[in-house]
C-alpha cells in the first residue's frame, strides 16, 4: 500500500495505487460474501426448534433465499445483516440469497470467485438469474458460464446466462419471455421538492407510438399559438391537455386551421388577381361568330346554374331563358339548361317577339354579358341574325335588351 500522498506519485505509480485499490475493494466484496454466508449458518436453526417446541404463531420462521437446495436461515436474520451493512432488508435478503446460491447450487461460480477469476457482481448476477430454476438446471448453467465470467462483457454475459437458462429449462424460459411480453403497467413517482413528478409506461409498442405522436402534435400546436417553450417543455405541458381529451383535439384542430389558412391566403403583393368578378364574362371563353346558338347555361351570382338572380355587382335581373315560350306556347322548363334542343335555330335568326332577347341573349345577359358592352348598346351578339342592321331603336333602357324592332334579318 502506498503510505505517502498521491499527488506526489508520479503517473505509473498512480495507476498502480488504483489498481491496488480495486484488488483490495473486490477482497472486500469477497469477504462480506463470505462473512454473509457464516452469519447464514449461524441463522439456519431457530431457538425454539433447539428447545423442541411447536412453531407458535407470531415466533420467527425459517426462509429459503437462496432457492432449491440452499439451506433456510432465520426470516429474521436479514434485519441484522442489512443494519451493519447500511442496506435495507431486502436488499440484506438479496445478497443473503445470492451467496447461498453460489455456495450450493453454482459450486463453478463460486470457486472461480474464491479464485479471483470472476468478480463478485458478475457471479451475483448470475445467481439472482437462477433462483428459479431447478438444482438440475442450476447445474447447466453453472457449468456453461464458470469459465468465461471475466472474459466477455456484460452484455454478452448476459445473453450468455440467458441462453443456459433456455437450454436448462425450456418451459420456464419460455413462460418467462410470455409473462415479460405482456407486462404492462404505468408508474409514478413521489412528488420532488420542485413539485414535480416521473412517469414510466410500459405498453404495447403501437400504443405508446400513438401517445408519444399526440405528444408531438399538441407540442407543434401550442408553439402554432405562440408557446415559445423548448420542445421538451412543450411535450410536458401537453401531458394537462391530454388530461382533457376534448380540449387536446381542439387545441390540435385550431392549429392546423391556422396553418391552413397561413398557407392557403394568395399573397397578392406578388402576383396579380386574375379572378374573374361574381357574375363577370368568362376570360378564358372566345365570343362564336359562326351564329351558332349559345349553349352556356345561366349561371347565377352563387354559381347555381339554370337561375337568373340578380348580379351582385348591381346589374338589373334579365329574363330567364325558362320564361321564353317554346313554339306551342308552353314555357320549357329545360330551356335554361339545354337551350339548343329547345330552340329553334331559324327563330335565333329572326325576332318572332319583338321586346324579348332569345336564349342565347338571356344566357349571356344573365352570366353578365360576354362582350362586356356598356349598358343600352345593341352588341350585336344576336346569333347571326343581327349583322348591324338595326335601326337605332335601342333606348338603353334595360342593359343589354333591345326595346325595338329589327328592321331585317341581316
């Protein structure tokens, strides 16, 4: 042992103390191994089973720690153990049980700990994993592991152990891994002097993807109202509305309707508006001079078809082609939305009824007249039938109608 100051080793001689201290630490651990397993022998009789009485209710029993085949010790004793070593009951009765094992269910084990070839909670760990097996399978795994203990690490040790398991013990390996798939359950720990707490789940695995989802998006939909809170931070506050489902699946839908209309508003500064008005000339249609009739069914200002409702930019009502009389005087009810079948060319060509636009007027003046002429100006768009010919009989007295009488029929 080196008795002088460490500051004044040089490099070499450091880390040699240090090595000295762990040898010197891993004794000591193997010594309260060996010092637990003394007081356990001087525990595995009871006084009252000495003196021959009957187990009364209320006196101290035998347990067994350590699993088959280990001796009982005093249920008692453990409160002792745990004093001196400034460790609680259980965890007294852990190592309590774990040296019994390795002493007579794991005999390999335990002499390569004896040994210095294994390190003491290394040999524990595979004692506490073999418990509950039987001696028998206790004895295969002792075998598999008792001379690789110190070579491989933790991790492969205990795939290792598990793999000897499963060899040793089939069903219980196979019941084990069934009962951990479906653990489940939800943990809370004691408030903190900050007034705040842990939570652990354990669920399936689609589950708690779905919760750490809306997690998220309630995180993303407060910083969309101004939460400029860390993530983490956000992903907390979300734990009290989730509290309130109805009021999380609000907060989540306010959001993403102020998204969309973030994203949704045309910036007009950039590009713009080529929307045609309500009720205004189509800018993509080019006027037909074949004098064909005008198939296009009126459209009112809402963008109802076959209607003739005022337009909301203010210009008077026209007659709907539904009132224009067919050859029999009938109305035609089909006329505003096939008005080619209901028409008869020839009397597109020439105004039977002086005063009154035919169809293809109608539907023009009710879709807010294609030409875009001013108001009490003949267009000319009569379908072939006037080429300029009017007489001037046109007052301007309704927008777009003629109020006389064509003088030819072109």
């Amino acid at each position: 042992m080196f008795e002088s100051d460490l500051d004044e080793l040089d490099t070499a001689d450091l880390l040699s103390a240090a090595a000295e201290y762990a040898q010197i630490r891993e004794q000591a651990e193997v010594g309260i191994l060996r010092a637990a397993l003394a007081f356990a022998d001087r525990n595995a009789v009871l006084d009252w089973q000495e003196a021959g009485e009957l187990p009364l209710p209320g006196r101290e029993r035998l347990r067994v720690y350590g699993g088959e085949g280990c001796p009982g010790v005093a249920e008692f004793a453990v409160l002792e153990l745990g004093a001196v070593l400034g460790m609680s009951s259980v965890a007294a009765s852990y190592l309590l049980g774990e040296a019994l094992a390795l002493r007579h269910r794991l005999p390999r084990v335990w002499a390569a700990v004896l040994g210095g070839d294994a390190v003491v909670w290394r040999a524990r760990k595979i004692a506490h994993a073999c418990l509950g097996l039987s001696l028998e399978a206790a004895e295969i795994v002792d075998r598999r592991v008792a001379g690789r203990i110190n070579t491989i690490t933790p991790g492969a040790l205990k795939k290792l152990v598990a793999a000897a398991i499963a060899q040793a013990d089939p069903a219980r390996a196979q019941a084990d891994a069934e009962a951990a798939a479906k653990a489940r359950g939800v943990y809370v720990s004691q408030s903190d002097e900050a007034g705040t707490k842990r939570i652990w789940v354990r669920a399936a695995a689609g589950a708690v993807i779905r919760f750490d989802a809306t997690i998220d998006d309630l995180a993303r939909a407060l910083k969309a109202l101004g939460d400029t809170d860390s993530l983490n931070q956000r992903r907390a506050k979300a734990i009290d509305w989730i509290a309130d489902p109805a009021a999380a699946h609000q907060l989540i839908e306010v959001a993403r309707h102020l998204a969309t209309t973030a994203t949704g508003t045309p910036n007009t500064t950039d590009a713009p508006d080529t929307t045609a008005p309500t009720g205004g000339p189509d800018p993509t249609r080019t006027p037909e001079a074949t004098g064909s009739p005008d198939t296009t069914p009126a459209r009112d200002a809402a963008g109802t078809p076959g209607t003739a409702s005022p337009d909301v930019t203010g210009t008077p009502d026209l007659p709907d082609a539904q009132a224009t009389p067919d050859a029999g005087g009938t109305p035609d009810a089909d006329a505003a939305e096939h008005p080619a079948a209901a028409t008869d060319p020839a009397a597109n060509n020439a105004h039977t009824h002086p005063g009154t636009s035919t169809p293809s007027d109608a539907a023009r003046a009710a879709t807010g007249n294609a030409t875009a002429a001013s108001p009490g100006t003949d267009t000319g768009a009569d379908t072939g039938a006037d080429t300029g010919a009017d007489t001037g009989a046109d007052t301007g007295a309704a927008p777009g109608t003629d109020t006389g009488t064509d003088t030819g029929t072109g």
